[in-house]
C-alpha cells in the first residue's frame, strides 16, 4: 500500500509544476517515443525538407529512416536511414531532447515516407508521407494569421478545417504568433496536439512574431527556445537572424519572411534586415514575390501604426514589385493596396497586402483608406494557388464559407491585373467582438461610429 501511494505521489510530482500562479498539468510529458513532429521547408524544397521531433531527454540518437512511397508494406530494402542532431531543452515541468535531421538530395514532385527515431525498435515514430516541390506547373498553399489563444480548443477548428479544404496544399505558411508565451512548453504542446499529424506531412513555413520573443528580466527580448529546435528553416538571411528571416524560391516564386519583432525591438537588426532585403528583392528573376511578415505595412487594427517599419519597407516592396504582402498580428482580417483601386481600375501598381487571425482572439477594425474588404470578430483561414501567370486567393471563415476572393495576372509587358471575385452573398462581418463591447466608452463608440460611416462611404463611391 505505501508502494502505491509513492507511486501516485511521484506521478503527480512529474506531470504537474507550478506556473502562472497556479498549479499546472504537464499534458505533454516527453517520452522516448518521438511526438511533435515538424516537417520544414528548406532553402532548397524541389530536393530538400527538413524534420524536427521531440523526446524524452533520455533519448541521444537522432535517425530519420525514409524511402520512395510505396503502397505495399514490404519496403525494407529501399530504406535509408540519416543521421541528425538534438537540442537539450529544459522547461517548466522537465528536460526534453529536440531532434533535427535534413533529408537531401531527394527528387522533386515525389512522394516519400519516412519516420524518425533513435534506431532502437520501440523509438520509433509512426511512417508518415511528404511530397517534394514541384519544378514547375504550379502549387498551392495555405496562410493561418495568429494563432496564439485557446489553441487546442478553438485554434484547432481553424487549421483542421484548411487541411479539410486543401488537403493536396504543398505547405502552410503562418503569419507569426504560434503561441502565446514564447516559451510554454504547455503552448506549444497545444500548437501540435491542434495540428496533430498535419505538422508530419504537410510542411510549414512560418514568420516570428511578438509572441515568439520572451521579455527577460533586465528587459530584454530574446527568441523563443523553442523556435530553433522545433523548425528548420533556412539560415540565409543577416547574421543574428537565421532560421526568422530568410527567402525561399518555390518554383516561379520568391517567399521572403521578414522578422517584424527583431525590426521595431533593435535598431541594428533593423538596418540590417533592411538592408538584406534590399539585396534579397533586387537579385533574383522569379516570376512572384511573396513578403510574408507579422506587424502590418497597414495596420487593420484600430489605434495601431507600424510608421518606422512602413517607412523602411514600403519603397522596397513598390519599387521590386513586390505582389502579395501576407501578415497577422492585429486579430482582424483585411486586405487592400496602398493606392485604393476605384471602380473599373484593374491594374495593380503596388502589393496587395492581407492581415488576417485564425486563432480566437479578436480585435476591433481600424477601417482605413487602404482597405478594400474587411471582417472582425471571426476565425479564418485563407487557400492560394499560384501559377506561371496567375495567384488566386481565397479566404475562408472556419466554418467553410468563402468570405474574400481575388486573383492577380501577371502580364508579360509586367502588368498586373487585379480580379476581384469577392461573393457577392456574403456580407461584410464586421461586428465588434463582444470582450472590447464591454470595455469600449462612450468616445469609442462614437470614433468607431465615425470610421464605420466613412468606410462605408468610401465603399459605396469606389
């Protein structure tokens, strides 16, 4: 009896701690099975991917076994196996290994499976599938704003019903804000027990935001401990940045992530990363280019202005023509230009930006100039298809309605046409969220009331 109640004692001692100022269960015990698993785009994704996992801190072998798929299960001889590294990480409630391998010289547009482990028989993973770029012909994507909040509960709808939507997506982008506290063992545990086996086998490309960072008690900011060892992006960008800022060319498109938080905490940072930009914008000869940040160029939300960083970014983006600006960070969804098209205008002279949120928390609109068309108070996520001449976009609200849609062609004199395929059954949601109704006086009702009117107009003239 007194074995027993040690045992009940030690198991409750191990999967609770103290934080927040309460005590809280450690739902995600690390164990010497591989959980967590990541696949990452790397700077090279026709050939390329890069795989993270998770384990006890018992764990010290570190082994991808992967082959060409194959439908029947009797597949031992094609197996490769690939060595990789771990990182110790000690948390809130325990010490875990992080382990990264990069899978190369694989073939394009090929289907793999693969499953990771420590080469003994009872640590490995389950085998799991990926596919390779494509040279050519054309892909699509997914774009999740922030996550942050309630991400088993309610983030989970968000990214379960984009994989529901577009299952055959090459990868997922997101827009920054994973969690919430940078470094919550708790959180990030959420962030993949709400994707589950998605995180496996469809890879991520993922921007920083705010939330990524971790205030220190001297008042210093500094980069999730988990960012490195769960993700392997490309390590191409300025010195002191890698794996947060870094581009990508995806066949006829350069993706360029850019790490907003580092820019308004640092001024080196940030001429550095300007300068980089500049540099990354003008040498290269893809067909598209993709910016994909935290902090708007415009802010969606209301009583917030990225000016510095506008200032910076802005004449790079217009004079490399930049296409499409995909952002997070203000819990709203919008999307518009810097120049406002009119009625009958089609030619786009600058990007389109989008601000978009998938997770739960909800801010109130800003109602700019900008903006072409707005929502608040609702999740979403948002699919795109990019091809030799063409980007169709297309939001959705979690439960599956499509809410916004354009397309833009590129024109071989280097035009390009905008399309605006917004449904016309579906209105404008732009509610106040019921936590900022609580809190707003009678002076915000009555600049809410103002912005609303205007913005209303504007809509009706142009």
């Amino acid at each position: 009896m007194n074995k027993l109640l040690t045992l009940v004692v030690s198991i409750t001692l191990l999967f609770s701690v103290k934080g927040y100022g309460q005590e809280v269960p450690d739902f995600y015990p690390p164990s010497i099975v591989p959980d967590r698993i990541v696949l990452s785009l790397t700077q090279y994704p026709t050939r390329e991917i890069g795989v993270n996992w998770r384990t006890s801190a018992e764990v010290t072998g570190s082994y991808v076994e992967f082959a060409k798929a194959d439908p029947s299960p009797n597949f031992p001889d094609g197996v490769k196996s690939t060595p990789g590294h771990f990182t110790g990480l000690h948390t809130e409630f325990d010490s875990s290994h992080h382990h990264e391998v990069i899978l190369k010289e694989l073939s394009s547009s090929t289907q793999y499976m693969y499953r990771v482990g420590d080469s003994t028989e009872l640590g490995w993973s389950e085998w799991s599938h990926f596919s390779t770029a494509k040279n050519d012909g054309g892909f699509s994507f997914l774009y999740l704003g922030d996550a942050q909040n309630d991400l088993k509960s309610m983030w989970s709808r968000a990214i379960r019903g984009a994989y529901s939507t577009r299952p055959d997506a090459d990868f997922i982008f997101h827009a920054g804000d994973l969690v919430d506290k940078a470094d919550s063992d708790a959180e990030w545990g959420d962030w993949f027990y709400a994707g589950g086996w998605i995180h496996s086998s469809v890879p991520t490309l993922a921007c920083t935001g705010n939330h990524e960072y971790a205030r220190r008690s001297d008042g210093s900011y500094n980069l999730s401990s988990f960012w490195g060892p769960t993700f392997a992006f490309p390590t191409n960008g300025p010195k002191g940045l890698d794996e947060t800022t870094y581009y990508i060319d995806y066949q006829n498109t350069r993706f360029i992530s850019l790490n907003t938080q580092a820019f308004l905490i640092d001024p080196t940072a940030a001429e550095r990363q300007t300068r980089w930009l500049k540099s990354t914008l003008k040498n290269h000869e893809q067909k598209w280019t993709i910016v994909l940040m935290h902090h708007p160029i415009y802010s969606a939300k209301s009583g917030r202005d990225n000016m510095q960083m506008r200032e910076a970014f802005l004449p790079l983006f217009e004079k490399h023509h930049v296409d499409l600006v995909l952002q997070g960070h203000d819990h709203t969804y919008a999307r518009g230009t810097s120049t406002p098209m009119s009625k009958g205008q089609n030619v786009l002279d600058g990007p389109m930006f989008v601000v978009s949120v998938s997770g739960p928390k909800m801010y109130d609109l800003s109602l700019e100039d900008w903006m072409t068309r707005g929502a608040s108070d609702v999740q979403l996520y948002q699919e795109l298809d990019v091809g030799p001449t063409s980007i169709a976009f297309k939001a959705y609200l979690v439960t599956g309605e499509l809410y916004d849609a354009f397309e833009l062609h590129k024109m071989n004199d280097g035009r390009k046409i905008y399309v605006d395929q917004t449904p016309e059954d579906q209105p404008e949601l732009l509610g106040i969220p019921e936590a900022l109704r609580q809190k707003f006086t009678s002076q915000d009702w009555k600049k809410y009331k103002e912005r609303f009117a205007a913005y209303k107009e504007r809509k009706k003239n142009n």
